[in-house]
C-alpha cells in the first residue's frame, strides 16, 4: 500500500506537531499515517508513507511562500534568485509519477 502524506506533519523545528489547534491539516495528515500503519501491521501489508512537501501546478496558493514559486517570482522580478532559510534546509524535485513509480517497485521487491 502506497499511502502519500504530506511534509505538514512536521512543526517549526522539524518534529511531528501534534498541536491540532497551531496546524489541523498536519495533525490530522499524520493521523492517517498512524492509521494506516496499524492497518498494515495487523494485516502484514507492506505500506509506504512518502511524504510530499510541495506540489506544483495550477493549483498552487501561496506563491511567495513555496520554494519553486517563490525562485520563479524572484527571477521573473529581477533576474536573480536569493535563497534565504533560518536553518539549514535540503531539498530535491521529483516528478509525481516518478515518486509513484519507486513507491511501487519498492512494494514489490
């Protein structure tokens, strides 16, 4: 079972936030998670859980806010992209179906 999360579980300091009150979305995105993982471990079904941070396209709203976008604004703007980041930050792009596509190899092997 392929179940795809998102990277709003996390709080500030990188740790699963369980305050449902500061971020609803997360709290109840890890939730499933746990639910799952249950489900799976009851039924010896094999479950992997990617957790995606950002998706691109049409639909995106925060422009200023999302790392993509906001390089995008910013060389649009000025020709320049500046990277700022309180702490260090890694990050690395991934087309949907590729991710898909490792999930489900990896299930099967």
């Amino acid at each position: 079972m392929v179940y795809v999360s998102s990277g709003a579980v996390y709080g500030k300091c990188g740790i699963i936030n369980t305050d449902i009150e500061v971020n609803p979305y997360g709290v109840m995105k890890h939730q499933d998670e746990c639910f799952f993982m249950e489900l799976a471990h009851k039924n010896s079904i094999s479950l992997i859980i990617p957790r995606v941070f950002g998706l691109l396209g049409e639909f995106i709203n925060k422009h200023e806010i999302y790392a993509v976008t906001n390089f995008l604004l910013q060389a649009i703007k000025t020709n320049t992209i500046q990277i700022n980041a309180k702490s260090r930050v890694f990050r690395s792009y991934i087309d949907v179906y590729e991710l898909i596509e490792i999930c489900l190899k990896y299930l099967n092997d």
